[in-house]
C-alpha cells in the first residue's frame, strides 16, 4: 500500500511517501481530520503556521492512540519569518501549539514574504538566518529533518552553496497540467527529495477530458490518477481534504500508469486554479 511505503530523507530519516495535507482545515476540526486520516492509515501529516491549524493537528497526533514515534509530523516556517530569532521562536512556538517534544521535517514555506512574492528580493541573508536557527534545532533534537518549499534554483543554490546543513526536501507545486520537471530534476540530483503539494490541483482539472479519459481507462478516480501520476515519479505526494472518504479514495493508489500514458499526461498543460489563483502560488507570477 502507498500509505506504507516510505522514501529515505539525506539524513536516513523515513517519510511516508503519501501524506494528509491540512490546509484550509479549520483549527477546530483540524483534530477529526488527523484522527481519521490515522485511523485509515495514513502516518504522514503536514501543516504550517500559516494555516492556524497546529494546535488541533498536534491534538489529533496526541490523542490518536498511535505511538508519536510512528506518525510523521511536517509543519513550516512563516514566510514572513525571514530571521534568526524569529525564527528561533517560531519553532518554539510550534512545538508548543501542537503539544509534541519534536517535530518530523519543518520548511521553510516560502523563499519571499507572501506580500512581497512579486518582488525581486531573493532575501537570501534571511533566508540563510532562518535556516541557521532550524539547524541548530535539527542539533538539539528539536526537529529530525528540515527542508524547503516553493524555492526555486537560486534559492536552493543560497542553502547549498552558504549552509552546513544542506536543504534534505524541497516541498512544490506540482501535477498533472504543470509539472516543473527541470527544478525537480535539479532537487534530486542535490540529494533532496521531493514533495508535490496539490496534486490534483484545483479549478478545472477535474473537468479535463484527456486526464478522465486516462482515468476511466485505467478504472480510476481522477484524484486517483493525478496522486498516482506524482508518485510514479518518485515524489512524495501531499493531497489536502478533510473528508474521510476522500482521504480513502486517495489512498487506493496501487496501480501502474502506463508509460504511453505517462508521456501524455506529462505533455498536458492545465494551469486554472479557479479561485486558488488569488493565492501567490497559483497565481503564475
């Protein structure tokens, strides 16, 4: 099952290759979801700070009855936070809001402050101060793995080049319709896994006729097919939802996907993220 089947991070540390995403999760039914999710199989789960959902994430791992050491646990560093102490604090605060004595894998979750992911600032210094203060917290036991989100080559090129812990998972946009293969590529030849988050997209991909056409002749859901599509290329995969069923349906995966139509689907564009273009990430800036 893929809810079993793990990759290895730089580090040696496992990570489910398939995980419950909790964005848009409201805090107060945050706890629910995680449990579902545990009780389906899942071992993974992934929040930020900036889904003001950790509290109840950490209270779902706490009281699912599932021994901590066997629930990978990923949350990420504000955007905004862009220094040492900040940052330093920031983590501390995590670990607080969600009751654990560590966590499995914290990232950086943007290169850029949202409101300033238009500008041509890299904040390179600020990202390489952040980075120190999650390095010391990988020493301390704080955190097991740490890793990015949303950089590009340039900003993974800052770590690499400038840090002494080099970045073990870089955690993107990525499905069928808009794949960056050339930075996943370059991710993994650094060493780095890679995580996809949305990938079954949004908007109108569901609607898509190529992708149903594959979906139907593989006797799959689209979701299916779009989780399998990630995963078949040795990528973690990171759906988000808050329905039970779903969260099953998800993880009925096992299935091969043809080369043929692995070619096609990779040759597919569908970018229109319907109202998640506000969001900086969908935006195509």
């Amino acid at each position: 099952m893929s809810l079993k089947n793990t990759q290895t991070l730089p580090n040696g540390v496992a990570i489910p290759e398939l995980a419950l995403g909790t964005w848009m999760i409201e805090d107060d039914v945050a706890a629910d979801a995680v449990k579902a999710a545990l009780d389906i199989g899942y071992r993974h789960i992934d929040t930020a700070q900036a889904y003001g959902n950790e509290r109840g994430v950490g209270e779902g791992v706490r009281t699912s009855g599932i021994p901590r050491e066997e629930i990978f646990v990923q949350s990420k560093l504000a955007a905004e936070i862009k220094d040492y102490e900040g940052a330093k604090a920031a983590i501390d605060q995590s670990l607080e809001s969600m009751g654990l004595d560590y966590i499995d894998l914290f990232i950086i979750h943007s290169p850029k402050p949202w409101a300033e992911w238009d500008s041509e600032d890299r904040f390179f210094e600020g990202n390489l101060a952040a980075w120190k203060a999650m390095e010391e917290a990988l020493e301390a036991g704080k955190l097991r793995a740490i890793g990015v989100s949303n950089f590009q080559r340039d900003d993974l090129d800052n770590l690499i080049e400038n840090a002494t812990v080099k970045p073990m998972i870089l955690q993107l946009l990525a499905h069928v319709g808009n794949t960056p293969f050339d930075l996943i590529d370059y991710a993994k030849s650094k060493s780095m896994l890679v995580e996809a988050y949305s990938p079954i997209a949004h908007g109108k991909i569901l609607d898509n006729p190529e992708i149903k056409a594959i979906a139907e002749k593989n006797s799959v859901t689209i979701p299916q097919l779009c989780i399998r599509y990630i995963l078949q290329q040795d990528i973690l995969a990171l759906p988000k939802t808050g329905n039970p069923d779903h969260m099953k349906s998800n993880a009925q995966v096992d299935f091969e996907i043809s080369a043929e139509d692995m070619e096609t689907l990779k040759a597919i564009t569908a970018k229109d993220y319907g109202d998640a273009s506000m969001f900086p990430v969908f935006s195509g800036s």
